[in-house]
C-alpha cells in the first residue's frame, strides 16, 4: 500500500482521488484496475490503493484529494487532517 512519511510518522494510504479544477469533479480509484475519469476527461486516477497507482491528466488541473491515514500512540491520525466542525476556522 502506498505510504509517505510525514513529521516523521507513515501514513498509509486509504484514499486514492483527485478533483478536477475544470469541470470540479471528484474522481476515486478503489481498485488495482479501476480507472476513472472525471466528466471532462482532463483528469483521472488508477491502481487504487495498490503500490504505483497513479494520477493521470494535467498537473494544473489535479487537486489532490487522496487522504492518510496512520495510528500514533493508539490515536488514528488523518492526512490531510479532517475537519472538526467544532473547532472554529483557522485564520
Ligand atoms: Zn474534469
């Protein structure tokens, strides 16, 4: 499964998406061999959750959506971390 490491911590990866700057679809990949493509057709993602899945189109078209996932001292953490509609926004 993929992973990157972040503040010194491995996040595996548990979602594999992108949205589209153009038509701002959100595409996802769950599979190895599940290829989807946004309406537009500018961008797309594959290989799901396997090692090498990618993210197809246009880098300035892409906004990563994927997210992270680790546990840190019996806590799940989040990548991007989630937001917490109690908390008020950060200015
Ligand atoms: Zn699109």
């Amino acid at each position: 499964m993929p992973s990157i490491i972040y503040g010194g911590v491995t996040y595996m990866q548990v979602r594999h998406a992108v949205q589209c700057k153009k038509c701002l679809d959100t595409v996802e990949s769950k599979e190895i061999h599940d290829f989807k493509q946004c309406s537009c057709g500018a961008v797309g993602v594959d290989g799901g959750l396997e090692d090498g899945n990618r993210i197809l189109g246009d880098f300035a078209d892409i906004d990563d959506r994927s997210v992270y996932c680790a546990k840190s001292r019996g806590k799940t953490v989040w990548l991007p971390p989630l937001r917490n509609p109690c908390q008020k926004p950060m200015t």
